[in-house]
C-alpha cells in the first residue's frame, strides 16, 4: 500500500510539474488562438504585368542582347581564323602550321574566357535588376496589404510556398494597379 501512495503521489507530482511548464511556456491548444487575414501574390504576373516589371525585363533583354553580340564577334573571329587555316594548311610549313595552331589555341582559351566573364556580368545584372524589383515589389504589397487589412502576404507563383490558395484571396491585380501608379 505504501508502494502505491508513492507511486500516486510522483504521478501527481508530475501532473502539477506539466501544468505549470504548460502555463508557464504555453502548450499547443493552450491560450488565444492566432487568426489573421491572408493575401497571395504571384510575382510573375508582377514582372510580366506591371509597367516596372517589363521595363525590368527590357533592360536585361537589352543588356544581354549587348553582350551575346560581343560573344557572337568572337565566334566569326574564331571561325574566320579557322577556316584561313583549313585553307591554307596545304601549303604552309609544319613549323608554321604548329604555330598557327598556337595562335588559334590561345584565341579560343580568350574567347572562352571572355564568354564566361559576359555571362557572369549577365547572372550578376540579373541580380541587381532583379533585387531592384523585388525591393520595389516588398513596398508596393506592403502599401495594399495594409489597405486590404492582410497581415501576412503569401507567394504563389510557380515553386512558391503556397500550393492552394482561394483565388478571393489573390492581390495581384491590386499591386499591380498600384505599382503602375507608382511607377509609370
């Protein structure tokens, strides 16, 4: 008998223990319960729609336009140089062939060099563009937001973190109304 007054008492313990933790740290189910309203966005639309959006667009279509010409330069030098030495190959010296092939080397190992760089320089431009948009898009989902009363805005575009949404929760047209307005 002694056994199971100990072993009530320790029970008992524990239950008091796990009342106070849950009062104390606030259990699942416990305390008010947190409702907000919720808004979608999808930034596609954003970019593709808004006036900011496709002048973004232009800009990077025009940067990288610029530098897949420069690339596309070197690519007719290259070619050039090679069909010279196809060409002329029957009648230069050994001497002068491998010497040619040097210089076509080393021309190619340029070339490839220098796309790697334009492409990075495109990667990098698309960043900045990019991160200039998305910084004018925190802003203007903010202002509607607000005037929607939403506390939480939620992406859903492709790969975004919302896989269902009802489409009365959807702002977009509203941002990008208001994102026309502020950027014409």
């Amino acid at each position: 008998m002694k056994q199971v007054r100990t072993a009530g008492v320790g029970w008992c313990a524990a239950m008091i223990v796990a009342l106070w933790v849950c009062g104390v740290s606030g259990c699942a189910g416990a305390g008010p319960k947190i409702e907000g309203k919720i808004g979608l966005v999808d930034p596609t639309r954003l970019l593709n729609d808004s006036n900011a959006g496709k002048k973004a667009k232009d800009s990077l279509s025009a940067f990288s336009k610029n530098r897949q010409a420069l690339i596309e330069i070197e690519e007719k030098e290259l070619r050039r140089m090679e069909e010279d030495f196809i060409k002329q190959a029957s009648v230069l010296s050994p001497a002068a062939k491998s010497e040619r092939e040097q210089v076509f080397r080393r021309r190619m190992a340029e070339y490839q060099q220098k796309a790697g760089e334009l492409n990075r320089e495109v990667q990098e431009k698309q960043k900045e563009v990019l991160d200039a948009f998305r910084d004018k898009v925190e802003v203007v989902v903010g202002k509607v937001a607000k005037r929607h009363g939403l506390q939480v805005v939620i992406d859903k575009g492709k790969g975004g973190p919302a896989i269902y949404g009802d489409e009365e929760l959807d702002i977009t047209s509203q941002v990008i109304e208001e994102f026309n307005r502020e950027y014409p």
